[in-house]
C-alpha cells in the first residue's frame, strides 16, 4: 500500500444556506426498524463504455463489476445515463444535480494554461453551485473525493489570467481531496513528468503529457518571482512537483480510498465518498498480471492488451472496496455506486455493443453508460432496472434520503431514485433532457436529446431553434436506425415542445442564475490585451 501519513485531513467549509433536518436515519423498506446513517461511495470510470464491461458481454474480464451486477442486494441499471457526453459536463451533473449547460460546463474543461479565454468551455464549476458535497457536509458526514477532478484548474500556471478562477475539490465541500485536475495515465501516474525510464509506457510514445496529483493538505500554491510553482517560496521546477505514482493508477486510488474508509468506520462518521478513476481515459497502460493474461490469447493487439488490462485492474479495485465493506461490517449500509463518465472514446478499443455512437455523441452509445447499485439495506432482491437513471439523479437521491432540501429554488434537472430503487415505481415522472455544444462550432450549434421511458427525441439545435428532430422507440431500436416522427406525429410533437421548454429553463439559468454569460464577456474583455 502507498503511504498516506501525508493525508492528514484540513476541513473545507463553504459558505452556504444550508436547510437539511438533523435526522439521518432511515427506515428500510422490509423491517420498518431504523438503520444507521447510510454512507454513499459513488465509483465512477473514465471513457467506460456501455458493451466495456463483461456482463454486457464486453471483451474485457470483469469478474467483480460481474458479482456486483447479480448480488443479491444490488440493482444492474440498463439505462443509466451519464449527465453529458463528455467528462467534465457529466461531473458537473454528478455534485450538482443539475445539466451542466445551467452552469456553462459546456464541454471538457481546458483550463487556464490556454490564452484563449473566448472559449467558454473551459469555465470551471462555478463556486455559488450547491454540491452534494456540501449537502453531506451540512448533514453531518465525512466528505472525501480522490481521483479525476476536471472541473477547473487547482491554481494559477505562469502566464495564466490570473483573473481567471479557482475550482478544486476544497471549493466545493470535500473535506479530504488527492485529485488530478484532468485526465492522466493508468500506469505509473505523473509519468509525463519524468524521464522515459521511469515511466511505464506500454503502447504509447514516451512523450506523454503530465498531469499530477494535488491534496488538500498541499501547501500553498503560487506563482513565485522566477515564474514557477511554489511550496511554501521555495522554487519549484514545473517538472519536478512530486514523484511518479507506481504500478497502477486504480490501485493506488484504491490505497488511498482503503484508508479512508477504515478512518472513518473507526470513528464513526457517515461519509460520502467520491471516487472517480482515470480509467479507462487515453493514455491507458495496463500492469502484470494483466498485460499477460491478456498478450497470452494471442490475440489482441498492444493497443488491446492496455485497454482490456486497464479495465480489469479497475474492475480489481471495485472487488477490492466491496470487499472492505463487508470486512468493516458496514456493506448493508453503504449505498455503493458505479458508473462512467460517457462512452467509449472514438479510436479506441471501446466498445458499446450495439449502440449507436461514441463519446460526444448523444445517441445512446455516447451517454448510456454501465450503472451498477449495491445497497442491501434498502435493496432486498436484485433486480435489473429498465427505468432511465441519469447522474444527475444522485444528488436530489441523497438530498430525499437525509430529508434535505436545495438552499433556492434554483431548477434541478434531476430526480430523486429512491421509488425505483425501492421497486415502487417503474417508470422516470419526468424525462431526461440533454444538450451539448458540438466541438469547435462555437455559433449556438448543439446536439439536443430528451429520453423519456419508452422514446427519445435526437436532434439539432442552430441559432437558437430546432433544426431537426428525430424520434426514436428506445424499448426496440437501440442502434437508433428508425425514426419515426411520421408514424407518430403526436407524440414527437409533444416530446419536442417538452424539450424546447426545458432548453428555455437551462438557457435562462446560464443567463440568470450563473452569471456565467456575464464572466465569459468579462473574460473575453480582459483576454484582448492579454498574451499568454
């Protein structure tokens, strides 16, 4: 195990109306006698695609998300989404509960090491956003996020806009973060920032980017006078931040996430834990035993072999969490998660088995996603769900559970769960809207989707209005190959004006609620003279 006697927890507080009852207790569905305060572990993969996992009859060996798939207190969610078709917009929905668009999470956030500040996409997660982190904090839990953040830059790059914001997991309710800013390898993290020999390269180039882990117990970061990051004034090379992490990435993820768990079971805090991994993101790198299970069929490529490998070194540590539940005593009462960000990157071995599209992509192969529930306290027989789940769900999910509320009424795009979990509901109350910026079109161009229980509504977005829709019966065309707005007119109608009122509501929040219309000019302003 790696060492974590560095990650001795300094507690974050945001400032924040908060109205959550003090009660924390539930009452489980088959007893009726209170049960301990549920703690929430939300596992969530990078680039995972739906037909990625083995019980979705995917080629890499996944024999622990399998076990979890059929567990007897588990849920197989077949139509769960992902909030956005991209990694950062699906994050967002993750903490807030909310589409990203609201915010102006537009797509993957760049960063401010980019001079170009017109671009909105990069803005980070906005600090005034209500995080489930916060909510958990203000309903006495333990908070922890370790893993992918890419929701804003954890400090100012030389020559960066110093106007331009902070956003680390600390800013929005994480009592306890070890987090990268965005994606990183698999293998031998922060590779890129060292020299060819100390890497672990596999099937890619040595010239590989760097992206490191930061905490919340890193000290001060700033720019210093010789124009470098700075640990407390002393200079720093860019290069030099830290050492590689070795072996792989979700291992040491696990480590981390391992002593977490048993700090707080030994003091006996609920606690909410984030848990988002870099796999199975570009550059993926897969370890031993992996890379020769794999090479030893003979029949799969390098390229094959670390993503395959990458995946079951993940799906290692899912067994090995689920594992340290039951070990703790605490399995019955913890609501355990997993998921992925969007699907399948294109020109990777990712695979969806049978849905249309990829990442980017909001047909069905770019956001429905593998969806897993554990949870026996609440889940007395396993069941496979067909009812649409999306991450946006989690939040008002866990705001219903601890009878909490939103601090405004500010509009939440999801719903609770916990009727279908609870088996007493089978169908969504209210659809699923979706829309995304097509990349590198920055004139008001959008994929737009609105899934509802049995259909779904495709289409573009130009200049503001509809250009095109398509409708599709998502209970027999899962490729998305038949449109049928002629045959059922009615129905397309209805489901279009449903979705043009909801893009009014996310647009008004963009405008409104965010502000973030009004700092993309500030930054746009600012940047006119600014050089990079």
């Amino acid at each position: 195990m790696c060492p974590l006697h560095a990650m001795i927890p300094e507690t974050w507080m945001l400032t924040a109306l908060v109205l959550i009852a003090h009660s924390m207790l539930h009452t489980s569905a088959e007893s009726g006698k209170p049960k301990k305060p549920t703690n929430i572990i939300f596992m969530m993969a990078d680039d995972l695609g739906w037909g990625d996992v083995e019980y979705n009859n995917g080629t890499a060996r996944t024999p622990h998300l399998n076990e979890m798939s059929t567990a007897a207190g588990s849920l197989r969610l077949n139509r769960y989404y992902s909030g956005g078709p991209v990694c950062s917009p699906t994050r967002g929905t993750v903490l807030t509960g909310r589409n990203h668009n609201r915010y102006c999470v537009w797509s993957a956030n760049t960063g401010n090491n980019k001079p170009d500040f017109a671009v909105a996409e990069r803005m980070p997660l906005p600090s005034y956003e209500y995080t489930i982190a916060t909510a958990a904090k203000a309903a006495g839990y333990s908070t922890a996020m370790f893993g992918k953040w890419h929701l804003g830059d954890f400090f100012q790059l030389p020559k960066s806009n110093p106007k331009w914001p902070i956003s680390h997991p600390g800013t929005h309710g994480f009592d306890e973060w070890l987090s990268t800013e965005r994606s990183a390898p698999t293998a031998t993290t922060n590779c890129g920032c060292f020299k060819p020999d100390k890497c672990q390269n596999g099937h890619w180039p040595d010239n590989v980017a760097c992206n490191n882990y930061w905490g919340q117990n890193t000290p001060a970061l700033h720019l210093n006078d010789a124009g470098v990051h700075g640990f407390g004034g002393a200079p720093v090379p860019v290069t030099n931040l830290s050492t590689p992490v070795p072996g792989d990435d979700s291992e040491y993820l696990g480590n981390v996430a391992e002593s977490y768990i048993r700090r707080q079971v030994s003091s006996g805090s609920p606690f909410f834990l984030y848990l988002p991994f870099h796999t199975v993101h570009i550059r993926y790198v897969a370890v031993e035993p992996f890379v020769t299970i794999y090479r030893s069929l003979g029949k799969y490529s390098p390229q094959e072999i670390d993503y395959f490998g990458a995946i079951s070194a993940m799906d290692a540590q899912v067994g090995r969490i689920r594992a340290l539940l039951r070990e703790l005593g605490i399995e019955n009462n913890t609501m355990l998660w997993f998921s992925s960000d969007n699907g399948p990157a294109h020109g990777t071995p990712g695979q969806t088995n049978g849905l249309r599209g990829h990442k980017t992509d909001l047909t069905e192969g770019g956001i429905r996603v593998p969806g897993l529930l554990e949870w026996p306290d609440r889940i007395t027989q396993h069941r496979i769900v067909n009812t649409p789940i999306v991450s946006s769900d989690l939040m008002p999910t866990f705001l219903e559970l601890v009878e909490g509320r939103m601090p405004d009424n500010r509009p939440m795009d999801g719903l609770s769960a916990l009727d279908i979990i609870d088996g007493v509901s089978t169908k969504r109350s209210h659809p699923i809207g979706f829309a995304f910026k097509i990349h590198g079109d920055f004139n008001n161009t959008y994929h737009v989707a609105w899934v509802d229980n049995q259909y779904k509504i495709y289409g573009l977005m130009k200049e503001g209005k509809l250009a095109e829709t398509f409708l599709y019966d998502l209970t027999k065309d899962l490729a998305e190959a038949n449109d049928l707005s002629a045959k059922y007119p009615d129905i397309a109608k209805r489901m279009v004006a449903d979705l043009e009122t909801w893009l009014v509501s996310v647009e008004n929040s963009a405008k409104t609620e965010s502000q973030c219309y009004s700092v993309k000019s500030y930054f746009e302003e600012d940047s006119k003279d600014f050089n990079g």
